[in-house]
C-alpha cells in the first residue's frame, strides 16, 4: 500500500523529525520563523516549508502581528496523537512496575540465615 501524502494527516506530518523538532519548540509559546531557524540550526526555506506542512494539516496556527507571521501549536489537531499513543500506556505502565519489582527486589537485604555479601575491612596506613 503506498504511503499516504505527508500533508493528508497528522501521522504522516510527525513522521519527519525536523516537524516534531518544531512542535516542539512551538509547544511552549508562539514564535516567529527566524526564532525557529536560530533555535533549530534549519534554513529559513526548510523552516517553512516544515511549517506549510503543519499548518496544512492543522497541528500549526499562524497570525499575522505587524510584519511578522507567529506560529503555535494547535493542541487540538495534537490530540488524535495523544490517543493513540495512550493505547500503549498500560502497556508502558507494566513494563515500568516490572521494572520497579526487579530493582527492588535485587535491593533487598539477604534473608537471615543467608548469606550477606562480606564488605571488606579498611585497613589504616
């Protein structure tokens, strides 16, 4: 099956690393290109580009203020991404509890009547 245009859905658009590098920089506040292109290290071109595509699948806001076009995220269109990826939660939340159970347990004193691990003397020079 061919692979879905990368501006049809919000998978597709995430996929490229350098969009969810620009997600997540817009995450905390709304920016303008050249405060993507200083952060990121990307050209402008490359930047909007990226952005074009965000927008087009509507996980990217953008208004003008003045000469300037500001981009946000729009935690909306983020959401069918938080869905799915909340399918994986339990699983994730069991691998972390067996996790805990086998560090616990290898940090557990030895049973009385066991044996203990000898720790070393110190010796004075």
């Amino acid at each position: 099956m061919p692979r879905a245009a990368t501006s049809s859905d919000v998978f597709n658009a995430v996929a490229e690393h350098q969009r969810r590098a620009i997600l997540d920089f817009l995450a905390g506040d709304e920016r303008p290109v050249n405060d993507l292109v200083n952060a990121l290290g990307l050209a402008q071109p490359s930047v909007s580009k990226h952005l074009r595509v965000l927008r087009d699948v509507g996980l990217v806001r953008a208004r003008r203020d003045g000469r300037q076009i500001l981009y946000r995220t729009n935690a909306s269109a983020i959401r069918p991404l938080y869905e799915w990826a909340g399918t994986f939660e339990r699983f994730w939340g069991q691998q972390l509890r067996r996790i805990k159970e086998r560090a616990e347990s290898s940090h557990r004193p030895a049973r009385e009547g066991g044996d203990r691990p000898h720790k070393p003397e110190k010796h004075k020079h």
